[in-house]
C-alpha cells in the first residue's frame, strides 16, 4: 500500500527520533543480556500481559509462588511487538522482570498507524464488541469498517449498542432501524445502559469464560460499561463535547481485566477512525458477510461490480437481498482504500 507523503524535515525527524529509539533499545538490550548470562533472573515461566508501557509491560504470573500478581517487566528487542493479550515466557529480576518469548497467538486484531505499519491491538481473542451509543451518534460505515476487521481477522464480532436510556422519539426509529439491519445478516446485536443497568446481564452472560476486547470511538460509554461489569475497577470516564457531543480520549493503553466468574475483557483506547488502508481492494468483499458468497457468481469474471452486465451483487441489491445502505458502505471502502493507494 502507498504510504502518506511526508516532507524532507518530518522524514529526517522520524529518522532522528527512530535511530534514538533504536540506540536505548540496544543499551537495554545489552543489561538485559548481562543479567541472561550472570544468571541474575530467576527461572522462566508463564505470564500473561496485562498492559503495555512503550518499553515495558505489566505481566501477570500465571505460575510459582507470585502467581496472579502483577509485574512491570522490560522486553526484549527481539521479540516484536506485544500486545495486551499475548502469552509470553518471563524471568524475574531484582526490582522487574524481563520478558524473553512470546508464545503463537490464536487471534490478533491489527488496525494501521498514520504511516499505513500495521498496529497489533490485543491478542488471542474470542469476541470483538463493537461498542456504538446513542450519543455520539452512531455511524453505518463506522460499525461496518469494525467488521470489516473482525471478518479478516477471523474474530467473533458483537454488536452493542450503549447508553439506551438515552433513546427518545427522535433518535429510536433511525436507530432500531440500523441494528435490525445487522440482525438480518446475521449479527448479534446486544443492548446496554451503565445508568439503568438495563442489558447488562446479558452481556455479562455472553463474555463469561470468553476473552473480548470493547471497541469503539471515544465517548460511547466503554469505560462506564466497564465500571458497572466490574464494581471496584473505577476507570476514568470522560464527558462527551457540549459543542461536537463527540468523546474525548480517556483510556490511553489497552488494559485486560478478570470477571471473577471467569472470563476477560480488553478495553481498548477509542478510535474514531478505523483504518483499512493496509487491506487489498478484492479482499474488502470477504468483509461484508452478506456478499461473498455472490463474489464468485457474476456473469464475467473480472466484474467490477459496476455497471456490468449479469452482477449478482448489483442484482442483489435491486432485489433487496442486500441492503442499500451495506452496498453503499462497501463501496465507501472500497474508494476510501483506493484514495489511500494512489
């Protein structure tokens, strides 16, 4: 994919700043292999990362005589990058510890950086909940790009519209309207309000045992969910703009939390827009749960799925088999990854 055009000075400044990075990182590496070859860490073991600091990550121990408590450790170099979620073999030092493997994740949700390098968000997931509310108003092409991702990545997607206390004469039929759509697909949509507690056993009931990371713009209410689902966290809840009712960033890292019944939840940092700009044009189809199975039933066989003759997409779409408004999306995508890559 084409990358964004960067001027002479941002590209020395990116270079500047990587080369730093790059030599604190070999320092570190260096202790970290002075320790290695001292014997100064105590024996491997398992751990799961809970949350992660730049250079640093907060590591549970899964194993021995600490476990279930929490440690701050470095990583080294070698290992890429790591996420909340990742399983990874650790070695305990004098005042941290030192991660030294990574174990084969099952799922990963990677979402691109401004630069189009992709991002890995969290790791080893059961369920995307893809978080919307009734303020800030929920967006079509917003949902659609969530599942774009969790489709590709092969991860379960739930619906979850929150703050439904706020539903009124004025916004409930445009919305209904909208989660019924994903329904039809085949889509479980889920409903919540932190304030009422209303839907929130539910939820409860479908995360028990399971993994799941909340996502979702910032300002739909992920922390206050968080808050009710588990009394005691007390995450930092930010207000929405009195003049865009937009939200305003408050969780700044991904974090995984226990349900004491069994089961965790990622909270992940708001994004506004999800980027696909590190996906291939032919493969945003296999995205759209409804239209793959006609990608491959067109009359010609580099159908554009335009104005061409014997399109069974289009053909779907004047019939009603596919919904305008997911047809539309589509290819709202499709020309946002085509701007991107010329």
């Amino acid at each position: 994919m084409a990358k964004r055009k960067l001027t002479r000075r941002q590209n020395w400044r990116i270079q500047k700043i990587q080369e730093e990075r790059a030599a604190r990182a070999s320092k570190k590496d260096a202790a970290i292999d002075e320790q290695l070859e001292n014997s100064d860490l105590g024996p491997e073991q398992h751990g799961l990362i809970i949350s992660h600091f730049g250079r640093t990550v907060d590591v549970e121990a899964n194993e021995g005589e600490r476990q279930g408590e929490i440690i701050r450790c470095h990583m080294r170099t070698n290992l890429g990058q790591l996420v909340t979620g990742d399983q990874v073999i650790w070695r305990e030092g004098k005042d941290s510890g030192v991660v030294v493997a990574k174990l084969e994740r099952k799922s990963e949700l990677l979402r691109p950086n401004p630069y189009g390098d992709m991002k890995p968000v969290a790791a080893n997931i059961d369920f995307i909940v893809i978080t919307v509310a009734v303020e800030p108003t929920p967006h079509a092409n917003l949902i659609d790009r969530y599942l774009v991702a969790a489709e590709l990545s092969g991860i379960e997607p739930v619906i979850l519209l929150n703050k439904t206390d706020l539903l009124n004469q004025e916004n409930r039929e445009k919305i209904e309207a909208m989660l019924q759509r994903y329904r039809d697909i085949g889509y479980e949509v889920l409903l919540a309000s932190s304030s009422s507690d209303e839907g929130l056993s539910d939820l409860k009931t479908k995360l028990d045992q399971r993994i799941s990371v909340f996502v979702g713009q910032s300002g739909v209410g992920k922390s206050s969910l968080i808050n009710a689902l588990l009394p005691g966290i007390e995450l930092k809840v930010g207000a929405l703009s009195s003049q865009t009712r937009k939200g305003r960033h408050t969780t700044t890292t991904a974090r995984l939390f226990h349900f004491p019944e069994g089961g965790d939840l990622i909270d992940s940092p708001g994004i506004r827009e999800f980027g696909l700009w590190h996906i291939e044009p032919n493969d945003v189809i296999d995205g759209f749960r409804e239209l793959q199975p006609l990608s491959g039933l067109c009359r010609f066989r580099d159908c554009n799925h335009e104005k061409e003759p014997g399109c069974a997409l289009k053909s779907a779409v004047e019939d009603g088999t596919i919904s305008e408004q997911r047809w539309n999306s589509y290819k709202h995508i499709l020309c946002s990854i085509e701007e991107q890559n010329s």
